[in-house]
C-alpha cells in the first residue's frame, strides 16, 4: 500500500516541478497540496531513486530541480 501512495505523491511532485526550474520543499509541497512534510520527503525519495529530481540546500531548506 505505501508502494502505490509512495507513486502517486511522486507524480503530484513531479507534475508541480515540471514547466519550472526548480522549487523549495515548501513551495513543492503547498503547490502539490501535500499534508505533511513524511508525503514530500516520500515522493522526492521515490524520484530520487529513479533519478528525476536533484536536490540541494538553498537558506535552510531544501531546492528540488527536475533532471
């Protein structure tokens, strides 16, 4: 079950990043209408593993990019 919800929070963040270049883990996940910081972290985890995000620390937070 944490598989399917893993995708699917994936595919909200990557369609929010997509047509950008590049968002902050807050922007990310009130775009993307995320309920808690666990849903971004376990989509960008899941993007971070098939390579589709970058990630870097920009002023305490982190900055997502699409590959």
């Amino acid at each position: 079950m944490l598989n399917v919800k893993a995708g699917e929070i994936a595919g909200m963040i990557w369609n929010t990043l997509n047509g950008t270049e590049g968002l902050t883990g807050k922007e990310i996940k009130k775009a993307a209408r995320l309920k808690s910081d666990k849903d971004l972290y376990l989509g960008l985890g899941w993007l971070l593993r098939e390579d589709k995000v970058s990630t870097s620390e920009v002023e305490g937070d982190i900055f997502v990019t699409l590959i």
